[in-house]
C-alpha cells in the first residue's frame, strides 16, 4: 500500500464513531487545549521582549479583509469541505486564525501599514512585503507552541501510541527553530528598512472581490516541473525547509493576489520562472490548487454554492497530508509527487478565485437564496 493519509476519505464507520465519541472527544479536546493554550504563551511579548500577562489576539488574516467576504460575522473553515465530524464549519471573525505570542502594543504598531487596504491601491512597498512575512511567521510560531503543548499533554495521558507523539514533538521543535529564525530575519529587514529582502515575483489586482481568503507560508514539495522543492524525507537537521508566502486580500471591490519568498530561497527559481509563463486563468487556477492541497487557514465565504463546497475532487484535494501508508520508502516523494502535481490537478476543482462575490447573477439555491 503505497498512499497518503487523506483526511476527506475517512470512511462510514470511522465517521459514524467519530459522531459517536462527539462529545466526550470535545470535553477531553477543551480540557486540554486550554491547559495547552496557558503551557504555550510565552512569558515576554516575542517582538518587544518586555514581559506581559496580556498577549493580542492577533489575527493571521486582518480581520478587515476577513469582513469583506463575512456572512452575518462569519466564515466557512477548511472543515466545511473536509467535513470531520468533531470540527466545526464556521467561524466568526474574530476567533479566525488567531494567535497570541505579542502584546497589544507591538500588534497595533507592527503591522500597520500591510493592513491598510488603502496602500493597495499601488503595488505593497517592501515593508509592507516584510510585515507579512513576519505576520506570517509569528503565527507559524505560536501554532508550533500550541501544538508542542498539546503534543506533550496529550503523551501524558496516552496509554498507548507515546512513539507518534514523539514523532511530532521533534518534527515540530525544528519547524520552531525554523520560524523563530524566519521571525528575527523579516524583523531586522524592517528595522534596518532593506528592500531587496524579499522577492514579489507575482501581484495581482483583480476587478473583483474573491470568495476566498488566506494569508500565510507554504512549503511546495514540487515546482510545476516534478523536480522537488523540498524533500520532506531528508531528516538532516542540516536540512532547511524553504517556503514560499502567499497572500489572497479580499478588499470592498477588488481582491490582491500576492506569491513572494524570501530572497535566500533559490530552490523556488524554476518554480517562479515557470510560474509567470502560465496566462492568468493557469496562475490563478495553481494558486487555488496549492493553497486548498497545502494549507490549513482558508476562509470562504458562506454564500458559495454546494456545487463548488461539495466537489469531490476538491474534498480529496482539500484532505490532503504529507502522512503516508507506504511500504517502501523511497516511493515516498513519487507518492507525494502524484497528489500534489500542480499542473495536472489545478484545473480539476473549482477555482474560487475565478468567483465573484459581488456577481448579482449568481446561481440560485432551491430557496432562493442568492448564490455564487
């Protein structure tokens, strides 16, 4: 058995026990999580370094932009298209891709400018680009603490499996490592006012505003040729994973579209060279498919039909894991690289960003209801 761990497969009888142990999996989860939630704050703000009980909750996407795509003050999650019974669908848009790892402070300050919907209106300035960055791994930092804690609190109560959370302590203490060393990067650029930093190799102004919104840092296995990225089987700490930021803005009346790296990571050139010869419907069609095949953080609107929500393709595409059932492991990137080959797949889920939230001639549910 050669395949990977997809959470949009789950079947019958693994769901109907999942619905079974709801509730008594729900009281453990909060039990835990809020315990893990305290064994994960820092004791210092991580921008300022001054010592506080009162950490922001800072949101990875603006909360301005999540607005503009809220449907009475809330959006779909991921779950709405995986559909695990002990997640929810929605969420409200202030609790949306939250993390708590600076003060208020540092939070009103910091990110000022990105945050602007005004500074759209020509391309973002290179401090805005290093905002994001660092946005982007302030949250990946507070993630990776949250789940350390949870790791470790769930060992201690485990009767079996303790080898699993040992697995993903170690994975996660070098994903740690390697955000805080992101952090301090994007924040020196903006002390120091660099400009080159960072490389925008594609912005996009659309003339409409998308269903869809997302903010963060992915790590591709594959640039669209099938050559690797990133090989997610190399376990010398020596080994650096390098990502790329990719940022989806609903605004009032348009929509921003944003792929940069960091200058440092040259792994991404052919991805990049590749990437601006494709026409618009190809880029936006790739970008789609990575973000819904890599991320976890997407937001949607809750106006979208059930023809697009409940596509099969995307639900797979949407369940995607890097964990595998193999026998073999050197057919591991060969498995990983059929799942998540972006120019074979990209044109075979809806693509969201190719929709219009403010299309009045939208479809129509069976109620009625205005629909996109």
């Amino acid at each position: 058995m050669n395949k990977l761990f997809n959470l949009g497969e789950i079947k019958g009888s693994e769901r109907a026990l999942m619905e079974q142990r709801k509730i008594e999996f729900n009281k453990l989860r909060s039990k835990v999580a809020k315990k893990s939630r305290k064994d994960s704050k820092p004791k210092k703000c991580l921008y300022c370094g001054k010592e506080t009980s009162k950490f922001c909750n800072s949101h990875s996407m603006p909360a301005s932009f999540l607005r503009n795509i809220a449907v009475d003050g809330k959006v779909y999650t991921t779950n709405k298209l995986i559909d695990l019974p002990l997640l929810g669908t929605d969420e409200g848009v202030n609790k949306s891709g939250t993390f708590q790892v600076i003060c208020r402070s540092c939070d009103s300050k910091i990110f000022q400018e990105y945050e602007n919907p005004s500074n759209y209106d020509t391309k973002p300035t290179a401090q805005m680009i290093a905002q994001i960055a660092m946005k982007n791994h302030l949250r990946n930092i507070g993630k990776r603490r949250h789940e350390l804690a949870l790791f470790n609190n769930y060992k201690d109560i485990a009767t079996s499996s303790t080898g699993f959370f040992d697995a993903m302590l170690e994975v996660d203490n070098l994903d740690l490592r390697e955000y805080i060393c992101g952090f301090k990067r994007a924040k020196k650029v903006i002390e120091k006012g660099w400009k080159d930093e960072f490389y925008l190799f594609y912005y996009e102004k659309l003339d409409y505003v998308v269903p869809v919104a997302f903010q963060g840092e992915i790590s591709l296995h594959f640039d669209l040729s099938g050559n690797i990225i990133n090989d997610v089987y190399n376990k010398s700490k020596k080994y650096i994973i390098q990502t790329i930021h990719i940022a989806i803005f609903p605004l009032e009346s348009t929509s921003i579209i944003m792929l940069f790296i960091d200058k440092n990571n040259k792994r991404y050139r052919r991805f990049y060279q590749d990437f601006n010869k494709l026409d618009l419907e190809q880029k936006l069609g790739a970008i789609n498919f990575i973000i819904f095949s890599y991320a976890e953080d997407i937001f949607m609107n809750k106006n979208v039909h059930d023809t697009f929500l409940k596509d099969k393709n995307l639900q797979k595409v949407a369940g995607l894991t890097s964990f595998q059932l193999f026998d073999f492991l050197s057919e591991g990137n060969h498995v990983l690289k059929n799942s998540f080959d972006v120019v074979s797949r990209m044109m075979t889920i809806p693509n969201f960003l190719m929709l219009d939230i403010s299309d009045n001639e939208s479809t129509s549910n069976s109620t009625g209801e205005n629909k996109i």
